[in-house]
C-alpha cells in the first residue's frame, strides 16, 4: 500500500507502516521506499511545474467573521 500522508491529523498509524522506536524510544514511522519530486519529473509521473511571475497591485480585503452566520 502507498500512501502520500506522512501524518494523520488523528495521530492514528497508517496502516501497514512499520513505526519502530528510536534511541529516544519516540516511535516514527520507517520507510520503505523514497521516490522524490525530482525524479517523479524525469519519470514524467509528475508534471513540471510552470511559475509565472507578473507584476501587479494586491488589494487587501479585510476579513470580518461573524461567527452568528453559521
């Protein structure tokens, strides 16, 4: 099984991970496999990303929660 989450929000382990114990007995979870954004590019697994950059004012909208809405 593969997963792309390296930790649950609900601290649960992921299933078929293996989480042995360091020297500090802090339990973190053990790789298997290591296959990183740069080779996934080459691989054409993940596509290149394309950052434009212009130039442009930024208008800054003001938040107002009203938590009696919801």
């Amino acid at each position: 099984m593969l997963s792309g989450t390296p930790k649950r929000s609900d601290t649960a382990k992921i299933a078929f991970a293996s989480y042995p114990a360091g020297p500090d007995g802090t339990e973190r979870m053990r790789r298997d496999v290591t296959y990183g954004t740069g080779r996934g590019v080459r691989d054409f697994v993940i596509r290149r990303t394309d950052c434009r950059f212009y130039d442009d004012e930024v208008n800054e909208e003001p938040y107002n929660f009203v938590p009696e809405a919801y």
